[in-house]
C-alpha cells in the first residue's frame, strides 16, 4: 500500500507532480502508480502497471525531448 508523504516533505521541492512524482519514486520505486488498459478498456480486457520508478523514469524522458524541442517553462 501507498505510504503518504512524510509530514516532514519540503513544500517548494514538491509543490508540483513532478516533485512530488520524484519522491515517491525515491521512498516506494517498486509499488504501482499507475494501472491502465492494455487492450480494449472496459471490455474485460487485461491491464498493465507502472511502478512510481518507470513513471518518473517516463517522464522525465518526455520532459527531455520537450524541452530539445524548445517546449518548457
């Protein structure tokens, strides 16, 4: 089960998804995140899972070629 972060967490390192993200990652890498259809949703089909460690691993990977388009903040 999903451990809530620690009373102690830093509010301006993790006052976005990605922060956020990032420290779940660090605290439960192997525990799923996300859930998600395979094949056809909601007809029975088969569903895939992603820990908090491929997630961040994912997003920071997008985050990447974002920004090597010129797309960030």
């Amino acid at each position: 089960m999903d451990k809530p972060l620690s009373k102690n967490w830093d509010s301006k390192a993790l006052c976005n998804v990605a922060g956020a993200l990032a420290e779940q990652s660090r605290l439960q890498p192997d525990l799923i995140a996300v859930r998600y259809p395979d094949e056809r949703p909601f007809r029975g089909g088969k569903y895939r899972s992603c820990s908090y460690y491929q997630l961040d691993h994912l997003s920071n990977s997008y985050a990447r070629g974002l920004q090597a388009y010129g797309i960030g903040p």
